[in-house]
C-alpha cells in the first residue's frame, strides 16, 4: 500500500511525533515478513514492525522512511495447550480477544495495559507492555516463553521453550522482548497462561492528601497484601473519570482503587489487612465489591482514564511525554510532590495517576499545543521531570518504552549500557534497518514535538473555523479502541478505512497536507455512520460529526460517490420521484420508458 | 595464588570435568576486578568467574587455563531496604546467609536451590539457578533487578534499576543472568525481595506407581493450586532419604512432598484441593504438617538428595550428565517413562527425581567410573534422554546451565539461537577473555568426560588399598556443603584450607597427580579434626580419616609439622618425659638447663 491516504494514516501514534512511511505491507505468515526483511536488507529500506499504533513514544514511526511491517492480518491463536498453561499465537493477535479464548478454558494472559480492547501481543512484546497487574503478575516478559523471529538477515531463529524455566544459552527471548523492533521482526510468540482466580474484588478509598494516598500504597504492599492492581489518582484524574464514566464518586484529593484476586479466604484476609491501612491514615469512604458489573465499571473507566484526559480543558491536549516514569516503593510519595510542584511552577494543568503497586506513576500535562509560551514550559517540565527520577533512582519509562520522545535522555539513564546496547543491535543489524531512529540506539536527539503532529494547528491560526474543527481532530488521541468496533475497519483492516484514520486524515486535510481526491472520497463514504467508535471513544471525539462535514466539504470540491451524484443528477434532471406516491410513480416511469 | 597444590583444589566442581587454572585471584572490590580484566583483556588470558564452586557443568573451569576469580572475599549484604523490597549485594554472599540476614526483616530471597548453604548470589545470577520454589517464585532472573558488570573491556557498567517494572532499553540484566560468566563479570547484583509468608504446610503423599505421581503433579497444577515447592521422588530417592535422615516414610515408587505457604486461609483451601487430588488418584498415606522443625527436615533431605545419592551404590559415583532438563507440565509423565525404560535398556542404577511442579526433571546415573563398559552405556544413555528432550520439546537444562558438559547438545537445543548467541559473544568479548569453551559458543565438542576427574581411579586398578581410597574421595560430590562449617576454610577462605580441597588433594595424591610437599602437608595439618565437614556431609564422606591417612603418608614421606617433629625428636632423645610426674619432670628441667 503506498498511496499518500492511506500511508497517512500511518504516520502517527499516541505520540506527538508523526513520520510518513513510503510503504505498508500487511503480512500474513512469517513467509511473509522474511520476504519483505530480505528485500529490505538488500535495499537498505528501514523496516518498521506495526501492531494496533497504540506506541506511545512513537516507535512505530518511520523516523527515516520506509515500510511498515503491519501485523493486523496476522492474528490467529494457533493453539491453547491448556494443560501446559502454554497458548501460541501470531503477533497481530488483540489481547481482549486472546483473553476471550482463553477464558473459555479458564486461563488468562495477564498482563493488562489500558489498550487491551486494541493492542496486540507484538506491540505488547515490543515494548515488554504491562498496565495496571504488574505488581503481582509481572510484566510482558513475564509471560513470555518464547518467541519465532525474523531476524535483519532474513534468518528465522526461535527462542526458549514451552517450559517455565530453564537456563539453556543466554535468554534471547528477553532480549526480544521490549526491544521495539530494533533486534529482530517477531513472528510467533510462546505465551504463558495462568487460570483465572476464582474470586476477586474491588477496593476504593478517599484521602484528603496525595501523599497520603502514596502513603497508603507502600504500607498495603509492606503489610504482606499482594494486590492484582492498585491504582492512584489525584483530583483531576478522578474528576475526569466521573465525568466521563458518571460514576459519582465523591471528589478528593487522593482516590485509590485496588483489585484483591485468589482463593475467597485469602481475599478475604487481604481485605481485612487493607480495611486496617486505610483506617490507620484516615481513609474517606472506604468500600469494596465482588460484584463484577460493577467492578469492571471501575476498571473501565480506570483504563480509559488516559484518552479521557484529552478531555479536561477546550483546546488543550494531553502531550505524552515524560508520562510514564517507575520509583522506588520509597520515592513513591516524594515523586508526587515533585510533579505537583513541577506543575505549580510550570503554571501547567497536569494530572498524576499510576500503577502505585509497581511504583509506575503517570504524569500528565494537559497543555495547548498551539501556543508556544505552554509549550516550552512544557518541555522544561518535562527535564525536570526526569532529574528527579534520576534522583530518585527511577527508570525512564515502566511499560512504554524509548521510542523517540525519551532518546534524548537515554544516555543519561543508560551510561554505557547505552554502549552496550549499541554493541548488540550492531552484532544483530549491522545495516541498521530494523526500526532505526528509535531507543538513542542510532541518535539520541528528537526533532521539537511541536514541529510535528500538532504543527498544522498553528498553520490554522486565525481560521476560526477550521481551527476548531482540527482541535476536536486532535482531541482524538490515537488510543485504537475504536479498531475493535469500526465495521469497516474489521473488512478492510486498513486505518484509512477505519474510524482513526478518518480523524487523522480530516486533521491532515484541514492542515493542507491532503488534498481533496478520489481516494479520500472513498475513505469517508464508505464509513457506515453507525456511531460505534464515538461510544468507546474515551475522549468522545464526535467522529460522525467530522466524517459527514468531510463528505460535505469533498463534495464541495466535486468528489462525490458515483450513485450519489447519478441520483443527484436524476433529481435535479427528473425532481424527486420518491416524493411521489406509488401511483404517480408508476406513471412517470411508464412515461419515461415511452420516451 | 599460583602453587600447585593450591590451584588443584580449583580443578573440579560437581561436574566430571577437571581443568586445573593457571592462577586464582580473590578479589575484593570492583577495582581489583578491573585491573584482572584489564590484565586478562591485554594478555589475551581467559578469566573465570567462580562462587562456591558448585556448578554441575564444568562452567567454572578453566578449560583454556587461565585466572579463575574466587568472589569468596567479596561477600558483603550492602544494603537491605526493607521499604523498597530491595538488597544491594556482593556475588559472593552465601544465600543462606543473605536470607538469614534479610529474615531479620520478614523478608526472603525466594530461588532456592539444593546448594543454598554453600551457593552464592554470583553463581546463581551467572546460571539463573532455581531449585524447588520456582513454580511459584520463579528462577533467579525473576528476582534481579540490576547488576553491576565489568565488562571485557574492563569498562564498568550498571544496568536495570531498583523497580519492579521497567521499559527503558534492552533488558542488560537479563542477559547476563544465566550467561555463566561468558558475557561480563558481575560485581554488584540489585537484589528483589518478598515478605515470608506467614503461613506454611509441607504434604507428603505416596503411589503405588511413579507415572500416577507425574499424574498428581499436573492435577495439582491445573486445579488452581500454586504450590510454593513440589517435588517428586522414585523409590531410589526416597530410600536414599530414608537412609541418610532416617525419616521412616513408606517405601513406595512415587513420593510427592510439596509446600504451601500463604495466609492461613489461603494456605487451607488449597490443602483441600491437593487433599482432594491425592484422593481421586488413590494415593497412600497423605499426611501434611505445619511443624516448622519437622518441615525443615523433610525438605533438609530434599536439598541433600543428590549429594546423598552418591552413597546409593559401593564403588559407584552419581555422574550428572543430562542430569536437568524441563519439559512442558503434559510431558512429565512420559519423561519420567522415558527415563526408566532407558535405565532397564541401558542396565544402569538410575533414580529420577525433580521440582515437578515446573517441569524440571533430574534424572540421575549412578555407575563405576572407572568401569568402560557402564561409563560408555551412561553416554549412550545420556545421548538419549537428549532425544527424549527435544521430542518432548523440553530445555536441555532447566536451573545449572550449559557450562562444558552439555556444548555438544547445543546446536540441536538452540538451532539459530546459537549463531545468535555468538553474535552477541562477540559483540561484547571480542576477544574471547571470559570464560571461553563454555555453552558451545567457541567449541560444540566435550572430551571424554571419563578421562578426566575419574582417569584416576583407572590409573590405580592393582592397587586395591590406593582405589579403595580413591573411591572414598571421590565419593565427595563437591557439593560444598562443608564450606559453611569448616573453621579453617572460613579463617582463609582458599578451598586448599578446607575440607573439600583436602580430600579433592588426597584423590590427586593418590592418583599420582601431585607428590608430597612442604605445601601439601601444610593443607593437612592446618585441619583442626573437629568433624563439623562430616556432619554436614550428604553422602557421609569421612573426612577425618582422610585427613588421618594423609598426614601418615606425608609423614612417612618425611613431610612432618616442624613443631611435631621437634617432639618427637626431643621423645626419641630424652624419653617421653610428659609421663614422668611434676616433680621428676621439675629435676630433668633443671638437668637440661644446667647441661
């Protein structure tokens, strides 16, 4: 596919970046992909492993050209041995529908990233993804067995094992895993399965401080609790989460919720230990649920929480950087303040949410990304944001990944492991094709993120209306869970004709780097109208809205459908014969076949 | 260290391998390893990282000569930050110790393998060891964090962080947790920790056949349960157990000793379900405890199994070849067919036993070293079980790694991997200084591991009283259980001046290896006798009396203590004047003086 529509649709992620690739492949079985890596070799073409585009560092851009590697036609579950505990499946597979199959045999993958309904186990095995489980189930590589992959050469190797331990060579499996793409094109992955438990519940619990809150987090863990999830939220995360979700929770400064999974005894005596920490710290309306409805509403909303947050303020968006840092347990309660004060001195709306139980928080910075005074408080926030995870002897990113956005600070988290990492994707790709630019691997600098994705917006200036338009364009974060839904999206499995690509190309097109053609005509007919995507869209983009007003103005433009302008014609030639009833119908068709 | 009798004692570990080293170094900080590098880089000389010297596969040896470094001295629990979950240690703490220590803060360092009184962090880290509580705690790469590591080039570098999840860069850690010292030398390892769980129960459970033993396992599995430990014995074992720790259990073909551990209510349901499983399958005499003491010797006996089993037959060794495969949990129970049928087909003493509820088998071979006939069937033997792994798709080692014995299987195991692994081999040894022959990176091929350690015993047939010796000797496993007691070995910490190295020299001597010397007789004479090495000594090895033996035969070869043989000089001159009594002893003073 190479036709400038569709390959928009390519160019960006959840990211502010936004690369344009030459080409998108779509393979169906590693045949596939070893024929597209050989061709690549050969012609030095860089070479870009795709799943569901939920990246949040924009590590499936094409920084320097070339062919993504789109794995949403290689989806299937190849096997579940359930009595191994052990499933097979091809990277394009989605982790809810893999859970779907699974729970059929009583078995779940763990790991549990917000993008669920979207991402792939490619992307989850690229990035080594996890979400809010990890402090009792670990993350991606956790699970991972092992793995087939088509390395720059062409070559297929596998990896590992469908056993649960083993030291047999060095693990290349977890070399793999949160490699972005750059070591190798996986194929296949051995996954690890675990049954599902056979009780759980739900826990919330208010505090008037933060860092109370922080506080409660490190005394659950220590008391010997072992939560499947703990969350935190501040006021603005919560605030969100109400509103979009209607949940009626009540408005404080701290909000906590935390799933306790296993045996009901032991459920049972984990709650009892929780119940006495948040008594201890004074805890505002402490209570719990084993009603499933009702706690996968809370965790719903939890995972939605980060698109939803491209809602808090008309004209702002949500600029991933420096989201996505992980502490020490320790430096959990002092890393809260930094980002509260960070965001006071910045003059900055920001958020703090995170998986608390792995010390992974998420700051947030809700910003205009049209107005450089906010945007250049932003970048600085974002410096200071990472000193002080270095300070507090964090890592750069918990589940997201390099990519692009963090290479500039990869040196100074790495040291020489960044020259150690250089070593290896040396030995593995010494042609540097497989997803170059990426990790501080081959470059550690990044173009201003204002210069990309969000450039247009500045470009609109003083189109009031266009502008308007290309910030609810915006508004949509790229977060993929309307791939699940789109019915054209599930025929076609192409972005230009699915609900995401329709916003990014209306965005493109207000921005005048598309123009009016064919092709975008057909990329907008041939939606359905159905208002699937606007009802999962977390930040409630109205893309029904934007796909009608694009069919207006491309008709404008004279691109309009053949049967709809033939019809168009006929009324304007005829009148409107379907005004007429039946019988005078009837008449004037006789009429007409006379003449 | 460079005199012979001193680096002989660094020859052997408990595999049938023997290199003696051209040098050992004990470093005691970062920098001393440095400068050996640094050394070792510019002279082009191999290094050899060594902890407790308990590797099963020749991975500590010197196999191209060169400097093993000894971490013996550099031991110390840096930090243990109880908040975080997180230690900071030297590699060459003992894992008992670490968890004795950590223990005072309700904290433990989960992999356990059978050697953790004698066993080292640096070991565990260089094999990714496990041992019995992997199924539910994982292997020693589950629970590093982070490690300090110079490189070939003598450069040092930190990688991973003191977080629980992390997505920033490749995972370094990983790699070089179970590269077996091939990759870096570790100097420094971030440590993971749990809470002790504050409930446990052991269960015991008997069957009429090993196959519904595998049967109970997988059932077990599959209900739900998360057995803290598993294990499963054939009778062999568990009549070597009932022998060594005269634990009384039933004789029977299949042993089940398991651990739950939780709260207490989690730890009862899941005893009900196991209670339930040995019922169906018609197991015999199902009982459990939650004893500690009677806990801790059931499982004490467990741990020292396999040392233990070098006592099953007079004149016979426990050679471990292919002694540590994994298999898919479905596998097990044909495995374990397969190891029996090919123990009838080959005529050897086999016994099978393993950490079952992760599917890592441990099947034994038990032969005369010094027998041709039984030492070429245990390859045939070995060769097969092979067969019977990769059919299986099993690993060829689950916990101890590849080290020398198993390089030739390798190709077949890892296929592509391997020139994967090279790759990466080169990449950061280019020049082959760490550990080489190792793995099957630089050499697929093995000598006959009968030529080695054992070719003494060969040497000596004809003189029966010398074999009969020897075979005492070589009775000891290497297991190095006795490092801990011995007071002399804890005073210098050089393997010559403890119990393992004594009776390691007194096998040599006899073998013709090494002739009596000043420095040999110095190793024997520094012994205090106390017998605290034979107490703890699984297969019961009497170290006394080779010690005994060994100063009579230096003596008789004119190697005496100076102070000895003053006395006894002095006796052969004046009499045995200690049997005089005070006062004619106060006269023949006075004589002596006055002449």
């Amino acid at each position: 596919m190479d036709d400038k529509v569709s390959l928009l649709c390519y160019s960006s992620d959840m990211s502010p970046f936004a690369y344009t690739p030459d080409a998108v492949v779509f393979p169906r079985s590693r045949e596939d992909v070893v024929e597209v890596v050989k061709y690549a070799s050969e012609s030095q073409t860089p070479i870009i492993p795709r799943g569901a585009g939920t990246s949040v560092t924009g590590a499936i851009l094409p920084r320097r050209g070339g062919v993504i590697l789109d794995f949403t036609r290689m989806s299937s579950i190849k096997e579940v041995r359930a009595e191994d505990l052990v499933a097979v499946v091809e990277p394009g597979v989605v982790l809810d529908r893999l859970n779907a199959e699974l729970a059929k045999h009583g078995l779940f993958f763990p790991p549990d990233p917000g993008s669920s309904s979207a991402c792939t186990i490619g992307g989850m095995v690229g990035t080594n993804a996890s979400g809010v489980r990890a402090a009792k189930y670990g993350t991606t590589r956790n699970w991972v067995l092992g793995l087939e992959v088509v390395l720059a050469s062409g070559e297929v190797v596998r990896t590992g094992w469908p056993v649960v331990k083993h030291s047999t060579g060095y693990d290349l499996t977890q070399l793999f895993v949160g490699s972005e793409g750059t070591l190798g094109v996986v194929t296949e992955a051995v996954l690890k399965l675990a049954p599902i438990p056979p009780y759980r519940v739900t826990v919330t619990m208010f505090f008037d401080e933060l860092g109370l809150a922080g506080r409660a987090v490190t005394e659950i863990l220590l008391s010997g609790v072992r939560p499947a999830a703990m969350e935190l939220l501040d006021r603005t995360c919560l605030s969100v989460v109400n509103e979009v979700f209607k949940l009626g929770l009540p408005s404080r400064e701290g909000f906590i919720v935390l799933e306790l999974d296993g045996t009901k005894g032991s459920v049972e005596e984990e709650l009892r230990k929780v119940k006495g920490v948040a008594d201890k710290l004074g805890a505002k309306d402490c209570s719990w649920t084993d009603d499933p409805k009702e706690s996968l509403r809370l965790w719903a909303a939890r995972k939605a929480l980060v698109p939803a947050l491209a809602k808090v303020k008309e004209g702002h968006v949500l600029v991933p950087l420096a989201e996505d840092p992980s502490f020490p347990i320790s430096e959990m309660e002092g890393a809260i303040r930094d980002f509260q004060a960070l965001g006071a001195k910045y003059g900055l709306t920001t958020a703090t949410f995170g998986h608390a139980a792995d010390g992974n928080l998420h700051p947030v910075m809700i910003v205009d990304p049209a107005d450089p005074g906010q945007w250049g408080r932003m970048l600085r926030m974002e410096e200071e944001i990472f000193k002080s995870v270095l300070r507090r002897r964090g890592a750069l990113s918990a589940e997201h990944g390099i990519g692009i956005s963090k290479a500039p600070f990869a040196r100074r988290a790495l040291g020489g492991g960044l020259e150690v990492m250089r070593s290896l994707k040396r030995a593995l790709d010494p042609k540097g094709i497989l997803n170059p630019g990426k990790m501080g691997l081959d470059v550690e600098s990044r173009e201003d993120p204002g210069n990309l994705l969000y450039a247009y917006l500045s470009r609109l200036r003083g189109e009031l209306q266009a502008l308007r338009r290309a910030y609810e364009a915006v508004r949509c974060f790229r977060c993929g869970f309307c791939r699940a839904v789109c019915p054209t999206f599930n025929y076609f499995f192409v972005e230009s004709k699915g609900a995401r690509g329709r916003v990014i190309l209306s965005y493109y097109f207000l921005g005048g780097l598309v123009e009016a053609s064919e092709a975008l005509r057909q990329a907008y007919d041939q939606c359905t109208l159905c208002g699937h995507c606007v009802q999962v869209c977390p930040p409630g983009v109205k893309v029904v809205d934007i796909v009608e007003q694009m069919r207006r103005d491309l008709a404008a433009k004279g691109f309009i459908n053949s049967v709809h302008r033939a019809l168009g014609e006929n009324i304007l030639k005829y009148g409107n014969i379907y005004g007429l009833d039946n019988a005078a119908r009837g008449e004037l068709a006789k009429e007409l076949r006379g003449g």
